[in-house]
C-alpha cells in the first residue's frame, strides 16, 4: 500500500523545518550507526489520526548556490512532481512577500491539493490578521505556531481529508516485488531494461503507472515478479534531478515499494558515500537486499578482482554483512543470469519462519557456548524465543531482565539464529522482552 506524501513548501525562515520536526517528532533518529541517515532532516514518516504518511521538507533540498529564487522553484517543482498533498506555509509575522507570492504562483499552477499554513501564530490576538491571506487564493489559511505546537490539528485535518483512498493491497504472497536504487548513472533503468529483454522473460503487462514509478509484471520459469522502476519516471533534465538528496528521496520511494531491493553500486567509479545512505535506509527499512556491482565489463574482469570489489564492499557496508553481492554488466548482459536467483533466494529468506522448537533449540545451544552476561552480580536467563515477524524475520526473546542483554550478547545471538538457519539477504530484528 502506498502512503501519501504531504511536502511542505515555502520561502526560507517560514519555519518549515521547525513545523516539520513537529510533525515527525523524535522518529526520525532510529538509526545512529548508519552513516548520514539521520542527518538528513528531510523525509520522514508522520503520523496523524491513523494516517501514516511521509512527509519532505522541501527547504532541506538545496542545489548548490543558485539564487534563492531558483532555488524556491526547485523545491515547489519537487513537491508538485511528488507529494499529494502540499503544505504552502507562509509567515504571519512578516506578512506576505513578494517571494510568497512567487510559490504562490507556481503552486497555483499545479493540481495538487495545497494547504495553506500561516506559522509564526504563537498567540491569539495575531489570529485577527488571518484573513489577508485569504488574498494568496488557497482558501482557508490555517493558523499555526511551530515553535509552540499550536493549531497543527486542524491543518493536518485539512491535509488528510485530501488524501486519495487507499485500495486494499491484494492478498498475493507468491509475487516478489523488487526495485533498484542507487545514485544518477549507476545504470538503473538499463538493468531494468535489460531485465525485461531477457530470456524466458515474459512481461505480462504494466501493473500500474502512476506519477512517480512503473510497475512492471514479469514472470521467469513459473516466479512471478513486480519490478518498481521509479529511475524511468524521472523528469530527465531537470535540475534537481541529480541532486544527492533529491536521489535519496527516489531510493525512499523505491524502498517503499518493494519487499527486495538491489542496492546498485557502479563499479567504474567504485563507492561512494550516497551508496551508503541509500544503502542505509534499505536495511533500516528492514528490506531484503541484493548489492549488484554493476557496470563490471568496464574493469578486468576475474576472480581477483572480484574479491577485491567483494571486500571493499565489506569494509564499506559492514551492516549489510548479509547482503549477498552480484557482478554483472547491464550494457553487455555479463552475468546478467545470475540475478533472479539470487533475488529468489533473499525473497524466500526474507518470509522465513522458523518454528519455535527449532529455534529454541539453537538458542540453548548459544547459552551453552557462551555464559550470558552478568550486570551488577545478576545473570541475564534467556526463557524462551518466537518467531513474531517476517518481512523482516523477527524475534522475540524474553528474558529474566532485559537491562541484562548487551548489544554484543544480541549480536552473538543473532549470528547463531543466521548460523543455524539460512538468512542470507535479509536483515532480522531481536526485540528483548520482559518474561512477566
Ligand atoms: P525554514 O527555513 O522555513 O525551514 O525555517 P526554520 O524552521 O528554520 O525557522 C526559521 C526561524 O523561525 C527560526 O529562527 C525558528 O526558530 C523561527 N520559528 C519557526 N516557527 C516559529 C513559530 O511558530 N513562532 C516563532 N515566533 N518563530 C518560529
Ligand atoms: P540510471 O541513472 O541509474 O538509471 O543509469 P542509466 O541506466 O541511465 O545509465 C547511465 C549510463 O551508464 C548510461 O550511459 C548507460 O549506457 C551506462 N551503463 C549502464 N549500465 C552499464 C554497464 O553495465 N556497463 C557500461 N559500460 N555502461 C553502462
């Protein structure tokens, strides 16, 4: 299922950073050991009256040193080509601006839904000026304070009543549904291509087109597949378009999407720094994935090479240890049968279910190879463990004390569940419960 995306426009020093902050509260630091994630304030999920959705803050995509005006045209295009709904905020203490009136007229022009947020209300007696900003032609301008939290109810009121009515998604576990991200030119969209053209590859049809991606159907020796291409829908020649974090906000969208990702790395350039972010919110995300070297006709290709690539990458991702890792060239094909199978293998072990005997079998293993921690002369007891999840698989674990559990005896744990059972491509969760 989709979740809308709401984007929050506007001139520089609106607040839209503090409104957005608001909004998402503390969620957005999950991760902390994943380089340059949490850094980038600018897409999160958010949640309001049940409705999850995501929301950007267009302010945080900047390009370079262009003049701010371009820069604002920027960031209104990117929430016209992504968001359903739009937050046009303004700032009721400076009254509008000429720079307003220049959103304005490009939100103006676009058919998305616009909300229009007046922030900087941070008391009552400022509400009276509320009705010059009728004159920017959004209807209703909707009071707000960022900085004191006040009448965001009723903005996001506004804003989900133009949230578009979310379908069902259809019961259809057999289907593997799989994207490719990864920064401008790795060659995305030549891999899905090449994909499509192989052989035995019989493409069914064109699942849904919708603004921001092509879902493809395609079927190979009795799997069938849903392959999310949202590198094909991007508005070739914009500027934006090669932006880092515009790219990064392609990958969330992709993630989204998709029960397996292939993370795509160009081994003609080798790695980079945005290959890790991107890389860092698929395994955040909890998807399976697939690092593809793409690219490979362009270095000497042989085994020591390979190995050499292979390390690197080690090196570089060390929380995707479970990643397995294909070589191919989408240009010449190389390798390019290689894929799928490995894409089916990290699909079954991402649904992987692990029946409670068993896997309370190779926990009691573990406590025997290695003594639990003792905290302040108390021992940590491992009770008992369950599988409660899949996509990613997850576990329970209940113990005596869950203070007792140190992240390297979580560690050794989860090593022994990947030792015992075959999780290659998946990441897999361990939540340490208290046995009541
Ligand atoms: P952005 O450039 O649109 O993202 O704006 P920021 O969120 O960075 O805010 C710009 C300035 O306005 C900061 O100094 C904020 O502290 C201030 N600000 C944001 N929201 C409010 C508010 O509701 N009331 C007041 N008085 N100041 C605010
Ligand atoms: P995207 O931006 O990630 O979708 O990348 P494209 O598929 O548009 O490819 C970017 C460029 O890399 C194009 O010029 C492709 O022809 C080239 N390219 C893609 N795959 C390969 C490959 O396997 N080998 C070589 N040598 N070039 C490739």
């Amino acid at each position: 299922m989709r979740k809308s995306v709401v984007a929050i426009v506007g001139r520089p020093n609106v607040g839209k950073s503090t409104i957005f902050n608001r909004l998402v509260g503390d969620r957005i630091s999950i991760v902390e050991d994943i380089p340059g994630v949490t850094r980038d304030r600018i897409y999160s999920k958010a949640e309001w009256l049940n409705n999850e959705f995501n929301l950007i803050d267009t302010g945080g995509i900047e390009s370079g040193d262009e003049p701010l005006l371009v820069q604002m045209r920027e960031q209104a295009e990117i929430a016209i080509d992504e968001a359903d709904v739009i937050i046009f905020l303004v700032d009721g203490k400076s009254g509008i601006t000429a720079a307003d009136e220049e959103v304005a007229k490009l939100l103006f022009k676009s058919n998305k839904p616009v909300v229009l947020g007046v922030n900087k209300m941070d008391n009552p007696e400022m509400r009276e000026t509320i009705y010059e900003y009728y004159s920017l032609g959004f209807g209703e301008p909707f009071p707000v304070s960022g900085a004191h939290g006040l009448g965001l109810g009723d903005l996001l009121d506004k804003v989900v009543s133009y949230f578009p009515e979310q379908q069902e998604p259809e019961e259809d576990d057999e289907t593997i549904y799989f994207s490719l991200i990864g920064r401008p030119n790795v060659g995305k969209s030549s891999l899905v291509n090449a994909m499509l053209n192989e052989e035995r590859v019989i493409v069914s049809d064109i699942a849904g087109t919708t603004r921001d991606a092509v879902d493809t159907r395609f079927s190979r020796e009795g799997q069938d597949y849903v392959i999310t291409d949202t590198a094909g829908m991007r508005k070739r020649g914009k500027v934006y378009e090669t932006t880092e974090k515009y790219s990064v906000l392609r990958a969330l969208k992709a993630i989204e999407r998709s029960d397996v990702v292939l993370i795509l790395i160009d081994a003609e350039t080798g790695i980079m720094e945005q290959d890790k972010k991107i890389a860092g919110i698929a395994h955040q995300e909890g998807r399976a994935i697939v690092i593809v070297v793409n690219k490979w006709d362009t270095v000497e290709s042989n085994e020591k090479a390979m190995r050499e690539f292979e390390e690197q990458i080690r090196v570089h991702f060390q929380f995707l240890e479970y990643a397995p890792i294909v070589f191919l060239s989408a240009k010449t094909k190389k390798r390019l049968h290689t894929l799928l199978p490995v894409i089916n293998m990290a699909s079954e072990n991402h649904v992987k279910r692990i029946p409670t005997n068993l896997l309370n079998d190779v926990i009691m293993d573990a406590l025997a190879i290695n003594p639990t921690p003792t905290y302040k002369g108390r021992r940590l007891k491992v009770l008992y463990s369950t599988q409660v999840a899949v996509k990613p698989p997850s576990f329970v674990v209940f113990v005596n004390d869950p203070e007792l559990m140190h992240f390297s005896y979580e560690r050794f744990l989860e090593n022994q569940i990947r030792e015992a059972f075959d999780f290659t491509g998946t990441p897999i969760k361990i939540f340490v419960r208290k046995r009541q």
